[in-house]
C-alpha cells in the first residue's frame, strides 16, 4: 500500500509541489487520497494485523472468529485501493463510490475493534496500564473514521469551492489529531509498554513505571479530546479565547505525549546484546522525530507569527510528516522488523538491518520536514523539499527489499514472528 498509492503517490505529489513551488498545486481530494492510503493501508492494516496477531496472547486467551479477522485484509485492502482511485479525482459517480469505499472502511474498523472487545471479555491474564492506551487506540480508531466519512462525504460533495474550503477549514485538522494523535500515538504508546523491553532490552516496566503510564493516560487521552473539540469550536465562533483554548490543550497534548514516551527510556543502555544498527536505533531515531514533531506544534502560531501569516500550511505540513513519518513509520518498520520471522541460525547477525533504509528514511525526513518549513522564507527550498519524497519512497522500498523475503519464507527453519514476540512479552517483568 505504501510503495505505490501511500508514499509512492505521495513523492509524485511532493514533485508537483516542487515543478509549481506551490503547496496547493495537488488538489485537496488527491492530497487526502494519499493520506487514507497511508492512515488505512499502511498504519492501519499494521494496527490490525498485529492487533489480532498480538493482543489475544497480551490477555491471555484466542482471538474470537479468526476467520472473519482474516476476511478484513481483503476487505480494507479493496477499499483503500477503490477510494485511492475514486477519491482523487471525485467527479459524478466517483464522489459515490469514493463514500461507498469509506463507508467500507468504517465497516472493518468497526468490526476489528468488535472481534477485540469481545475477545478481551475473555481476557485471563490482569490488565495492565498499556491495556488502557490500547482500548484507548481502538476507540479513537471508531471515532476517527467516522468523523472521516462524514468529511469525505462533505468534502467530495461539497455545493462549491466555498462551501469545500470552509469544511477542510474546520474539519481537517481535528480528523488527523484524531488519527494521528488518538489512534496512532495511543497505540504505540500501549504496544511499547507491552513489547519495548522484551523485544529490545529498554528498562522493564516496574511498578513506578505502570503507575507513571496510568496517572499520564487520562490527561493525555483529554488533551487530545480538547485538541478536536475546541478547533472546529475555534473556527464556528472565531472566537479569540477559544482559539488559545485550542493552542493550551496542543501544549497539554505535548506535553503528557513528552512524559508518557520518556516513561519508555529507549535511550537507556539495552539489556540485550544487539547489533548497532538493530531495529532499536528506528525506535530511538523515532522518538527524536516525536520531540521534533511536538515542539513544532507548540511553536506552530510563533511561526505563523513571526511571518505575519494566519497559518503557515509548510509549517503544519512538516510537523505532521515529522509525526508520520518521522515517529508512527520508524516505529512500525522497527517492531516489523524485530518480530519478523528471521533464519534461525542467524543469531546475532539475524537481528540487523541494512544501513540504507535508516539513513534514507531519516535524511528524507529531514529534508522535508526542514525544507518545507523553508518554503514560507524563499522558492528555492521547493527543490530539496521535493527531493525528499523520493528520498522516502527509495527508503521504503529498500526495508521492503529487506522484509519481504523474510515474510514470504516464513515457516520452517525460520523463528516464527508469533514465537519471537511471546517470548519476549512473557521475558518483560512485571508488578501491578
Ligand atoms: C513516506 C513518504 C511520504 C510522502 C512523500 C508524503 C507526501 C505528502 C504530501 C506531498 C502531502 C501534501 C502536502 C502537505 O500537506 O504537506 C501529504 C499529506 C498527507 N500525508 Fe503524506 N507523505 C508521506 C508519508 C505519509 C505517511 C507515512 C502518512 C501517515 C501514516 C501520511 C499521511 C498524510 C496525510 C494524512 C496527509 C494530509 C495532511 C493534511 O490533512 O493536511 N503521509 N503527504
């Protein structure tokens, strides 16, 4: 999904971008096009594939109706490829089937998160706090599709351009904090409490640690909340006072999201004998990008500021590829590439990756994230900034050039991703 209608379309759009040295040269309904692709198809399916992988054996039981789990890779996958199409250019029957294909994914989440909670009722083993980030993760994974399908429908049937610029206005930026703060961050947060020590050595979560995870995980959970309540509030009433409310709860978000990820400590020494460039260094690479990511946010009206602007869309958009690429896709290629099922007399040698797709991925990063926010000071940064997206995209393909074989020859003699990860969840000590 990321190589072609994710990251793939998205490097081509980043070169339009860059050929007319102008953010909007793409139309919105292509912009949002490749970012479904990326939120269903490449976060999203890794959310489910792991989650029903992984969680039953967190609680100690089965997944209930394995099958009809295994029916939701074919069913999103269909729709993210049928609203890729339809979505981007949402002209006559297109704007239907682009709502029909959404309404599809609306349909799988729900039914992904409904296996997981009748599946958790018959939990065995004791909650945990991660247990809260997770739940906390599927419901925003409900409510944030929802508020993507009314978005969809409203975008790609809007009256006129008025009508289509005052819903991204609002609606926009609280959906991809939904998203990307709700369901994206939440889940990383309670996956990492689960699986960071056993698969990669961080400090063992002890009873001061789950106790710091739990008292963070409401005011957290209420950031976000505040973050996509107020800004549509913010934008209806044009109201001064609620437009500060909005930038105090980006600093509450930033900050519990600082705290809760410091409670991981992935720069304190392993306990596991890794190579140097084990997948540990995406994660460590990936909580630099999360601080980047947060300290923009905060300072993203400073900017505007500072610039005299109302809102510099190169700042926004740097800070949101910081957080999406930087954090959510080095964490994902790390814990895909830890659990994957490796040759079992690889050993120490087996735990490595390639240095090519960590240096691409975060000096494409880099490029981006610097270069666009350069775009509001002069053109020329329009060149590096478009570079970047191939820079990215050559990243992505070298870890899957990597990956994919193992994936493909899983099974005998290869460790089984199931078996490594048990292992490792089973080896983290823990106290309530
Ligand atoms: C890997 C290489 C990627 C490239 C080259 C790329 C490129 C782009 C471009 C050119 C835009 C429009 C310009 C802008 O708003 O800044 C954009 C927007 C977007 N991208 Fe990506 N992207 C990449 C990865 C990702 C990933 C991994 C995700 C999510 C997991 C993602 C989600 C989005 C979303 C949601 C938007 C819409 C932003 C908004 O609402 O304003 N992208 N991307």
């Amino acid at each position: 999904m990321t190589l072609t209608a994710g990251a793939g379309w998205g490097a081509w759009l980043l070169i339009r971008i860059a050929v007319a040295r102008d953010l909007t040269a793409p139309s919105i309904f292509e912009v949002n096009a490749h970012g479904q692709a990326q939120i269903y198809g490449w976060m999203g399916l890794f959310i489910v594939g792991f989650a029903l992988q992984m969680f039953p054996s967190f609680w100690g039981t089965r997944l209930v109706a394995p099958r009809l789990g295994r029916a939701l890779l074919p069913t999103m996958a269909g729709a993210v490829l049928l609203r890729s199409v339809a979505e981007a250019r949402p002209a006559g029957r297109f704007a239907e089937l682009a709502v029909a294909a959404g309404a599809v994914q609306l349909a799988v989440v729900v039914t992904f998160v409904a296996l997981l909670v009748l599946t958790a009722r018959r939990h065995t083993s004791p909650w945990r706090a991660a247990d809260r980030y997770l739940a906390a993760g599927l419901a925003w994974f409900v409510l944030s599709s929802v508020l993507d399908l009314r978005h969809l429908a409203r975008t790609v049937g809007a009256a006129g351009r008025e009508a289509l610029l005052a819903e991204i206005a609002t609606w926009q930026l609280p959906l991809r904090d939904l998203q990307i703060h709700g369901l994206a961050l939440s889940m990383i947060l309670g996956v990492s409490l689960r699986v960071l020590p056993g698969l990669f050595g961080t400090p063992v979560i002890d009873a001061g640690r789950e106790r710091r995870a739990r008292r963070l995980f409401w005011p957290l959970q209420l950031a976000i909340l505040a973050e996509a309540v107020l800004f549509p509030l913010a934008m209806v009433t044009k109201s001064p006072p609620v437009f500060v409310g909005f930038w105090v709860a980006t600093v509450g978000f930033a900050v519990t999201a600082v705290l809760a990820a410091a409670n991981l400590r992935v720069f304190a020494r392993s306990r596991l004998d890794l190579p140097s460039l084990s997948p540990l260094a995406f994660v460590r690479a990936a909580h630099v990008w999360l601080g980047v990511s947060l300290a923009m946010l905060v300072a993203g009206p400073l900017w505007s500021r500072l610039l005299d602007l109302p809102f510099s869309h190169a700042w926004h958009g740097a800070t949101r590829h910081s957080i999406t690429v930087g954090f959510v896709s080095l964490m994902m290629i790390a814990v895909a590439s830890r659990i994957a099922p490796r040759p079992a007399e690889s050993g120490f040698a087996g735990a490595a990756l390639p240095l090519a797709p960590f240096v691409l991925l975060n000096l494409g990063c880099a490029l981006r994230v610097t270069q666009q926010v350069a775009t509001d000071l002069t053109p020329e940064a329009f060149l590096p900034a478009g570079a970047s997206g191939l820079i990215e995209l050559a990243g992505l393909t070298w870890w899957a050039a990597w990956i994919v074989p193992r994936l493909v020859r899983a099974g005998q003699p290869f460790a089984t991703a199931r078996a490594t990860l048990t292992r490792a969840t089973a080896s983290t000590p823990h106290e309530r």
